[in-house]
C-alpha cells in the first residue's frame, strides 16, 4: 500500500535519542507521527565524517495506531561513478522500550527495503505480523526510533529522507500475535555418529526480499547434501521463535537459527538463540564487539568471525561495508569458536576480479588470507576451529546455484549425533574440515596421528607426545596433490594418483611452536584451487 502526502518536514543535523515516557514540553517537541494519511517526514544532512555510525530519529506514536510503515531515501551531494565510492544508509526501527534495549528492537533491513524512491514498499510493523527482518508486536504509543545507520558516505556529503505513516486499528489488529514457536534446542535428527555436513554462513527469508520460504530452503540445503543449516540471518531475530514447524516438517535435517551481527568495522557469526542481545552497532554510544561477543556467549551461543580479510583496506570500505574484520583488539580470541575460511564460492572469474585478458577460473583471493589470518590466531595460542560459509541469499538460480548457493561449499564435522549439543561439542573440539566444492565436487579426508601408545587421535585432537605418526587418506582426489602444513608452512606436497590414496609421515614438535604446541594439518588442491582444508592436530609434549 502506497500514500502520498505533502506530510510533515522535520530537519534533523544530530537528533538527541532517549527513552521513556513522553510528558508535557518534552512531548510536545517531538515530531508526532498522526493517525491519518499524511506522512510524517524525517530529513536531514550528514557529512563524511558521520560515516560508519548511526542516527537515531525519534518520532511519537499517539494512541491507537495499529501499523507504522517505514520508507526511506537518500542522495549523495556528490555522486561518484566509481562503483566503490557509494553511499549507503541503512534501516533499523526501535519502540517505546527504547534503542538499547533488545526489548526495543522491531528490525533491521540493512539498505535492501523500503527504498521508496526506488519503487519499494515501506517496511511495517503491527500486531500480528510484520515485513521481513521485522518483528510483529503490539503498538504501544510513546517515543519509537527510526534507525539509520550512515554505512557509507563519500566525501560530499549526503541528505536522507524517511517517511513515517502511523495507520488507524480500523483491520490493523485483526492478526493477533503469534506464540513462539522455536526450534528445540535438543532436537535429534539422526543418533548416530558420522560425518555431517553443514553450511556455517547462509541467509533466507528475513535477510533478502525476494528470498523463497523456509522450506524451500531446506530442500535447496538437502539437495546439495547438507545434513545441518547455521541460519545466520541479517541482524534479526524474527526467525528465532518461528522456526518451529519447519524443523517438525523435516525432522531429518538439523536447522540451527542464528545471525549475522553486521557492524561497520567487521562481521560475526552468532549461531544460536540469544534472547536479550540484538546488539551490533559497534562504535556507537560505547557499544562494542567485545560487550556483543560476551553476551553471546553467556547467552550459550557460538561465536565466530565471518569472512575476516575480504575487501580489505580503504579502497573497498564502502563498497563491502563492515566486510572486513577490523576488531581483533576488542576480540576475545579464546571465546572465538569458527573462523570462515572459505566464503562465497572459491572459484571466481578473473575478469569479475578486474584482472585483464580472458575471463579464467582461479581461487577466490581472500581464502589465503583468512587462512593465514586463522593459522596467525592458532600459533598465538587460540585454539579455533575452521569452517566455511556459502553466504548464499537464497535467491541463486542454476549454474550460479551450484556455484554459490547453499551448501557450495560444505565444513564436515564428525559428530556423535545431528544434534545441536553433539556438533556443539565436536565444532569446539575442533573435528571438522572443509570441503570447498561441496559434498559432490569435493575430496573426503580421513587423518589420524597416531602415538607410540597406540592411541589414535584425528582432527582438533591435543596430544600430548613429541612425535607421531600421521595416516592420511584422501578419497575422490585423482590427480590432485596433497599438502603437509605445519604451523602455517608447507613442508610436504605429494601427487594423489589413486581414488583412495593413502599417506603416511612422521611428524614432530618444532623450535617455531605456539603455546598450543607444534600443529599439522593437510589440505588438497588441484590445479586451480582448493578443494579441501583440515583442521589440525596439536603435537604438545608428555604430560609434566
């Protein structure tokens, strides 16, 4: 639904943001959005040094109202056509509970919706329903917040325009609330230990306008051999409490809700419900990745750093926003459970890349880098467990499903049942390894050191010896070649020449060891890329 309105113009350079009631003089300076057809209108300018934070909008709901609709424009001063220099605003709605607290929180939609002048819907709130990212739930009158986050601004500067329509009850409240429905967090989908296969990164209905429905998704998932979904949805955390007649309609296959804490100076990966933190404005009013990674965790979730050296430095910042990961210093790296080693597809286009010359497949650029960035983390003395992300949207069609979509790239994890609490407990250990084509496209590895006791330890594993015997074996890599890592060196390389090819070495501490010890581990590679990255083992010395 659409409405025009000459409406009412409120300029605003900085807006001061509070929260509670609403009482005399101080109500009566708010801008009051009015039960009628004429929009409330929110304007303003930012500068370039505003980039990378947030404005809060405060606006007063009157009694009464039963939906609010949101849209938003705006336009830089100076428009560049380098495609990299962008400005970009993001969206967010608070309400009367207030904008820092996760009570407050009615959604996020980043800078995909509600792009009115771009022919797009406002996005809404009301009692019983709600646009995707958004949270259905009484309209309480008071003060509410418009959210706009400033991701990106080039150096002219930048105006905004937000529109806020406040609709009568008239069939407004005819949709009641929804129970919660979640996901059990103790769901079995299979009893049994084994491999299985899950994508660490995925988006779906809430983080994409034009995402399919949630069991389209688990048939895409099933279709590329997933046996488990981290469901990392943009910010929200609407699907946290509707997830659970999807789980019941395939009770085979483990859905595991979560988010994407999306901050402007580096992304993370939070899988699990964690009821009271919605926070991710880093930077913003003393926020900080730090607060956010400690209450996720106390929340019993797992935390990891999603694609941590993508797009990196200032020539990318406004192009992928937020998209490298800049917050080491405030990171506390032995409460870091995953790092992406793999995102998105590892196979590009060279010409996508800006190279010259013919397009030629070749190795994403950023896989080196996050493994250099996640092995620099292991020899400092932070044990993390590598794993992959398609970060598919849900909205890739054919060749390019295949290529991106989910479950193109698959982490392993060998788990004593597809339940939440046993990968939980095997993604901690550390006994998992990446394949980066995928179940269909991609080598299986089997790697066990073995001790002079006889004690067979595999992936993740601490031992505590001065030697071992590594095994390898490597099946559906013909013509592929084997490669020994130790302490994110490459000492040994070999020609795989059968289906199941079989290695054997001994391998030892050495004088460049971390505090976790000396550690190996093995990857394979054709003649373009990767195609698989394990985990590694942890050579320690005897017991004191």
């Amino acid at each position: 639904m659409k409405r025009q309105g000459l409406g009412i113009t409120v300029l605003f350079l900085i807006v001061a943001c509070g929260t509670g009631p609403e009482q005399g003089d101080q109500a009566a300076l708010l801008p009051r959005c009015a039960s009628d057809d004429a929009p409330l209108e929110l304007a303003g300018d930012v500068t370039a040094a505003q980039e990378r934070s947030y404005l809060l909008l405060p606006f007063l709901v009157p009694p009464g109202v039963g939906r609010i609709e949101v849209g938003y424009a705006w336009s830089a001063r100076e428009p560049s056509d380098d495609p990299l220099m962008q400005t970009v605003f993001d969206l967010g709605l608070w309400d009367t509970a207030g904008p820092f607290d996760a009570a407050g929180f009615r959604g996020w939609s980043g800078s995909r919706q509600g792009l009115i002048e771009r022919g797009q819907e406002p996005v809404f709130v009301a009692a019983g329903e709600a646009e995707r990212g958004y949270l259905p739930g009484p309209i309480e009158p008071g003060r509410w917040h418009v959210e706009l986050g400033i991701a990106a601004v080039t150096p002219g500067g930048a105006a905004y325009r937000v529109t806020v329509s406040c609709l009568g009850p008239a069939d407004m409240n005819a949709l009641q609330p929804v129970a919660p429905d979640p996901v059990p967090s103790d769901h079995v989908a299979r009893d049994e230990p084994g491999w299985y296969h899950g994508d660490f990164h995925l988006h779906g209905h809430h983080s994409h306008p034009e995402a399919a429905d949630w069991n389209t998704l688990v048939a895409e998932a099933r279709a590329a051999g997933l046996d488990f979904a981290m469901l990392t949805e943009y910010v929200t955390s609407r699907h946290w409490d509707t997830l659970g007649a999807v789980q019941r309609a395939h009770p085979g296959f483990l859905l595991w809700p979560g988010r994407e804490v999306i901050t402007y100076y580096g992304h993370a990966t939070v899988f699990g419900e964690t009821p009271g933190v919605i926070e991710y404005r880093h930077g913003f009013e003393g926020i900080s990745m730090a607060d956010i990674q400690a209450a996720s965790k106390k929340a019993g979730a797992l935390f990891g750093i999603a694609h941590p050296t993508i797009f990196p430095g200032e020539r990318f910042r406004r192009f992928c926003r937020g998209c490298e990961y800049e917050l080491d210093e405030v990171t506390d790296f032995d409460q870091v459970d995953t790092i992406e080693v793999l995102t998105g597809p590892i196979l590009v286009d060279s010409t996508a890349l800006g190279l010259p010359g013919p397009p030629q497949p070749m190795e994403n650029p950023f896989v080196a880098t996050a493994i250099d960035y996640w092995e620099d983390k292991l020899r400092r003395g932070h044990r993390i467990t590598a794993v992959s992300g398609s970060d598919a949207k849900g909205v890739e069609t054919g060749q390019e499903r295949e290529l991106r979509g989910y479950g193109s790239s698959v982490t392993a994890v060998y788990a004593e049942a597809l339940s939440r609490p046993a990968l939980r407990a095997a993604i901690e250990a550390g006994r998992a390894y990446v394949r980066t084509r995928g179940v269909a496209g991609s080598p299986e590895l089997e790697m066990w050191a073995v001790t002079e006791e006889g004690d067979r330890h595999t992936f993740g594993a601490s031992i505590r010896a001065d030697q071992a015997r590594l095994e390898v074996t490597v099946r559906g890599a013909m013509g592929q070649t084997l490669e020994l890592i130790r302490n994110g060196e490459r000492v040994a390389t070999e020609a795989i020449d059968a289906d199941a090819y079989d290695f054997v070495e001994f391998i030892g501490r050495s004088d460049d060891e971390g505090p976790l010890g000396t550690f190996w581990r093995v990857q394979t590679r054709d003649a373009v890329t990767l195609t698989s990255i394990g985990n590694p083992v942890f050579l320690s010395g005897p017991q004191p």
